[in-house]
C-alpha cells in the first residue's frame, strides 16, 4: 500500500545584515543605490532611520534595502517574506541534472524572486532548535527573476527518512567577488563587472 506522506511547510525569511561595503555618501548604513532607486534619484533624509518600517510589512528599511525590495510598498515581492510553496506528488523532474527525469512520490517546490548580485541561501530544519539550520543550496543571482528549488521529501535530512515536518528560512547577503568595495548587487546597478576590480576606486563608507 502507497504510503501517504504529510508535510508541513513554514517558511521563515532571513535577511542578514551585509557584510561588505557598500555605496554609502550619506553614512547611515543603507546602499545609495538602493535609496535612489526608491526615493526618485536622490537620497532619503536624516528622518529615514535604518530601524524604521514605514510601509508596516514587518520589515526595517535595512532589512529592505538588504534585499533590494521598496520600503514603501507593505505587500512584499511574493517570495522574500512568504516564499511561494507547492507540494507535487507523483512528480517527474531532473533533480540532478543528468538529462533524465526521475520518479518521485512527493517534491516540495520553493520559489522566491531574485535580484542580480544578491546571493541566496536556503536553509531547512526539522525542530528550529539552535544550530539544527542545515544549508541546502546557496547562490548568486545573475538576474532579476525567480528561483525555485525541488526539494524530495524522501531526501535525508538531519538522519530522519523521510522528515515529517521541515522549516525553511532564506538568507539575503551581499557578497563583493571582486572585493573592490562595490557589492555585487551595486556593481550590476551602476552596469559595471562585478568580477573585475577597477584600481584605485574609493568608496566611502
């Protein structure tokens, strides 16, 4: 007899606080960049506090200006807060890239959208107990778009076969490749390579 598996699927959003430097004139921790793209071309004032939530959707302008998403805008690019979850059974997919489908009894689709430079990590547990945060995949966008990961619920995770329930959480962090001061992110703003150091660039922050 089939065995019927159920899933219970919470998804948490983590925006972590980047950790490399970023375009900065104004010096209140937020990306220039970011605020311009919101704020019709010029900077916010001294009254747009980092802490701040004007648009009441549970996160600060630097969570938001982490994530590239509108500070102003309360119902949040479907994905970063609640990323989009769908549970397919009896599903035939590629998972490992070899050209072939396989057969799976039950998969577990996540989608988020993406913004260019920003590097994405999900991560899953099975208790949200302290240190139970498994990685599961992490990656550099390349454009603005959607990412979906195929997740089995047959796959092992933390030794139990199959999991009965998983959390899943989405890391947003800045990364410089080239490690020129300019994020990745900002470097596909300004149409620069972020894979290039320019000498002699000063940024200040």
């Amino acid at each position: 007899m089939k065995r019927v598996l159920s899933l219970s699927v919470l998804i948490y959003a983590l925006c972590a606080l980047p950790i490399y430097a970023i375009i900065d004139t104004n010096t209140n921790g937020m990306s220039d960049l970011w605020e311009q793209t919101f704020n019709n071309g010029q900077l916010f004032d001294a009254s747009f506090l980092p802490g701040d939530d004007p648009d009441h959707d549970g996160w600060t302008n630097d969570q938001e200006a982490d994530a590239g998403t509108n500070p102003f805008d309360s119902k949040s690019p479907n994905g970063f807060i609640h990323p989009q979850t769908v549970v397919l059974n009896d599903a035939w997919l590629d998972l490992d890239g070899d050209g072939i489908d396989e057969f799976y009894p039950e998969v577990v689709s996540l989608t988020w959208p993406t913004i260019p430079g920003k590097q994405y990590t999900l991560l899953c547990s099975t208790n949200l107990m302290a240190g139970s945060w498994i990685q599961i995949e992490q990656a550099t966008s390349e454009i603005v778009g959607v990412r979906t990961y195929y997740f089995p619920v047959t796959q092992t995770v933390s030794n139990i076969l199959p999991p009965e329930k998983l959390f899943w959480k989405i890391g947003i962090d800045d990364v410089d490749s080239d490690g020129d001061g300019l994020t990745d992110a900002e470097e596909e703003e300004l149409g620069t390579d972020p894979d290039y150091a320019v000498a002699g660039r000063v940024i200040r922050c």
